[in-house]
C-alpha cells in the first residue's frame, strides 16, 4: 500500500493506493483514514485499484478542503482529476454517504458506479437520521476515550469486537460473538489503527442529504444495508433506494453497522464484488 499526499485545488488531500485494474474510489466513515484497511483489501485482491483519500478532517486532509457534503464532493472530484482518473467506481462507507451521492449528482460523468455501504443517506434533521449516541461519541475527551479503545483493541480485541457487535446491531448478537474468527479480531485492530477526527466526524455529522442528489444518480448503484443496523437506521437505505433510479437494495440477514465483522462479512464483501463484476464492460472505467 503506497501513501501519498496530492496537491489539488482544494487543498492537500492524503490517500492511500493499492491494487491494479478498474478504479476504485473508496470512501471510509467516521473514525478513519486512508490507513485503515478494514474494507478495501479484498476489493485489491479481486482485481481492482483502491484508491483512498482521508476524507476532509480525517487524517492528514485538512476540514477546510472540504467542510460540507457538497464542497467535499468537489474536493473528490479534484483529487481524482490530479491523478488522471476520467471515471471511477464510488465506495461509500458509513458517514461517508452524503459526499458520495453529492459527488454521484454533482460530477456524473467521474461515478460510473455507486455503492453505498451502511452509508448515511439522509440529513441530521430526518426521522431516519443517526442517533444521539452517536454524536456524543464526538463530545469532550474524545481522543482520550478513542486512544483507550486503541489500547483496547490491540491487548483484548475479541472484548472490543462484541461490544462493537453488541451496539451496531438492534438484534441479539450472542450467536455472532460467538463465530468470532481471528480475522474478524484482525480487522477489529485495523479499524483502530487509525487516530480519530473530532473535528472532521463533527463535519459528517452535519452533511446534508437532498432529495434532488438522490433523484439525480444515474449510475448503477448498490445499497447494502443490515436491517438491524443501529447506528445508521435502515428506513434511511429504503429513502435512497426509492429516489435512486434503478438501484439495488441488498439486505443482509444481520451484521448491524459493521458489515465487515463478524459471520457475515465474507457474504457482505461478495455481494459488492459480483455487483460490481456483473456491471457491463462499457460501465467499468478503466
């Protein structure tokens, strides 16, 4: 995996890059960076070229790059022009789903495919917007509680796992803790290998989502949501897939928000790879 720094019109962005064939412009959610590796490895190891900015406000990409949905669209947009990228398939994680449906609106000749993956789809305003203990999450002492996490996730990662599964998921969880492998231990501590932006997920939380961006994606687009995801309500997947025309509505049998833990992440990872392999040649970018 190569780091790198591009300079684009909006500002330094920092991403990471590895793989080779059609282009993918992954998107990660809160609490990340370009450094994670949690989602984008298997997509590198199926044949396609992963290409991770640190979203504004995360990592070593300033807010000001980026501070609304729309601006840090923009900014996606710009960082994909400085490195020769005339169209990319979009991976949106988590908080990352309001700048990549402003991007798949705003810049539809760049997003040859959408996918939006436990992705917020919806304003902070919606009935189906995040919960309140989400946004606590980013209140005082947030570095401090996420450095202990950190510590937490390297010395007991199977205890961190089944408090993740246990408040991401609206279901009881006890027969997943229990399937618990050691890569699902690994991924734990990869998510964590990353420092954590107050300041950026402050930013995500306030993106706005309109009706108009949605109706306006034309590209091919999957939806994959858990229906017992706690942190980022189902009935928000259900909006998008109503207003995007044409998309695809996948609902994994459990999971809650983290579709990368757990039982079901092999299933979660295929169900985007043979979308994305199903798309029509003229589709792929290349």
């Amino acid at each position: 995996m190569r780091i790198a720094i591009a300079d684009t019109t909006a500002g330094p962005i920092e991403y990471a890059e590895e793989g080779s064939g059609a282009p993918i412009l992954l998107l990660h959610g809160d609490c990340s960076c370009c450094r994670e590796r949690v989602v984008h490895p298997p997509l590198a190891n199926a044949g396609f070229r992963l290409v991770v900015p640190s979203r504004p406000g995360h990592g070593r990409t300033p807010l000001s790059v980026g501070p609304t949905a729309a601006a840090a669209a923009d900014a996606m947009a710009g960082f994909a022009s400085s490195l020769g990228l005339a169209r990319v398939i979009v991976v949106a994680v988590s908080s990352a789903g309001p700048t990549a449906i402003s991007l798949a609106a705003r810049h539809p000749r760049l997003v040859s495919a959408l996918v939006l993956q436990s992705a917020v789809a919806c304003s902070p305003s919606s009935p189906w917007a995040r919960p309140a203990s989400h946004r606590r999450l980013f209140a005082r002492c947030h570095g401090l509680r996420w450095r202990l996490l950190q510590l937490a996730a390297r010395l007991v990662p199977r205890l961190v796992a089944v408090r993740m599964l246990a408040i991401a998921s609206t279901r009881d969880t006890l027969d997943a803790r229990a399937r618990l492998r050691q890569s699902d231990l690994d991924a734990v501590q990869r998510f964590f290998s990353c420092d954590s932006s107050m300041a950026g997920s402050r930013a995500d939380g306030s993106h706005e989502v309109a009706d108009s961006d949605l109706a306006a994606i034309g590209a091919p687009t999957l939806i994959l949501h858990a229906r017992d995801d706690r942190s980022v309500p189902f009935a928000g997947a259900e909006r998008a897939h109503a207003l995007i025309r044409g998309s695809l509505l996948v609902a994994p049998g459990t999971g809650g928000h983290f579709l990368w833990l757990g039982p079901g992440a092999e299933e979660a990872t295929q169900r985007v790879i043979a979308f994305l392999k199903s798309l029509p040649r003229g589709i792929l970018p290349a």
